[in-house]
C-alpha cells in the first residue's frame, strides 16, 4: 500500500457531489478525510487531549473485548462504508 499527499482534496468536484465510486478511485492520503452527502472533508489532527481520552477507551475495551472473546479493538483509523454500494 502506498501512501500519498494528495495535492488537492476533492472538495468541490463537480460542484460539491463526489461519489462513492469516485472517492474510493483516488490515491490514499495520509489525511484523514470523509465523503459526507457528496462533499469530501478533510479533518485537523486530533487534540492531544483527545488521543488521551481515545487511549483509555481503548484500552478498557480491549480488556471488556478479551474477557469476552467478543473480537478486537482497533484504534487507528479504518475505512468505513455507512451507504448501500
């Protein structure tokens, strides 16, 4: 897997409708960015404070989680797809 800075984010292609097609055909970014109702965000970094708290919750769920067998706990990020394909 390659990892690339876009140059330009998708902002605005097309006036403001991106589709899924089109979002997942662009090169991976270490940006981290959402496809919301047509329009791609990209996020600011996280707060430390932020992390901290992401940390901890992590962390007491993977105890819950292993006590359980009931899976694993990721912490970084990770594609999710809300809409039907």
């Amino acid at each position: 897997m390659k990892l690339t800075l876009a140059k330009e984010p998708l902002r605005g292609r097309r006036a403001g409708k991106v589709t899924l097609a089109d979002y997942l055909s662009t090169p991976e970014t270490v940006l981290p960015q959402e496809l919301i109702y047509g329009v791609v965000e990209v996020a600011d970094a996280p707060l430390v404070n932020h992390q901290r708290a992401v940390l901890r919750f992590a962390m007491a769920f993977e105890r819950y989680a292993a006590d359980r067998a009931a899976g694993e706990v990721l912490i970084a990020p990770v594609d999710v797809i809300l809409d039907p394909v």
